[in-house]
C-alpha cells in the first residue's frame, strides 16, 4: 500500500544526517564509504543517487549503489530476504547429471 502523497516519502532523520555527512566528503572518500543501514522501509529520495548503502537482510548487510531509476523505491527492494534453493529431488540431480555429462562430452 502506497503513503499518502500529502505526508510524503518516508525517510527517517538519522538517515538523512548519515546521508549528509557522506555528500560533504571528497568524491574519492564518498566512493569507498558504505551507510549502514537497518532502515529497509526508507524511500530512495534523489539526494541518495550514487551512494553505496548497506542494507540488513535479517542476517547480512547487502551492498546497493543507489542509481537514478530506484529514485521512488525502497532500500529493502534490493537486499532479499530470502535464499531461493532450487526445486526438485533425485529426478532434478539425475538430469543435471545427464547433462554435465552431454556437456563434458560436447567440449572433448
């Protein structure tokens, strides 16, 4: 569910003073810092754009580099929480076997 137009996006205020001690650094130094962040439900605002955000998955910090076509989005979009394992059993493994094999033999 979207936020209402009239309260505007959400960003919260300790992210917006880390957001301004980063953009009064030199250009070499703002490229190799990283803001730690846990704030996944913060709105990607355009003072972000090129900044490197770690972002909290639940267990790990995720690397974003903020681009212009995530203005709008949230931080939490582009750090998953969830590892996908591939579906299937015995019959998945018998196949990827078979086609290791057709693969070996395609390169000899």
């Amino acid at each position: 569910m979207s936020r209402s137009i009239k309260k505007g996006p959400y960003v919260p205020e300790k992210l917006l003073k880390k957001i301004e001690k980063v953009k009064n650094l030199p250009e070499k130094e703002r490229e190799k810092v990283a803001i730690k962040t846990w704030y996944r439900a913060a709105m990607i605002i355009p003072q972000m754009v090129g900044l490197t955000f770690l972002v909290h998955n639940g267990k790990n910090f995720i690397e974003v580099k903020v681009t212009e076509d995530m203005v709008g989005h949230r931080l939490g979009e582009f750090a998953p929480t969830r590892k996908f394992i591939k579906h299937g059993g015995k019959k998945q493994r018998e196949l990827e076997k078979k086609l290791k094999a057709a693969q070996q033999a395609a390169q000899s």
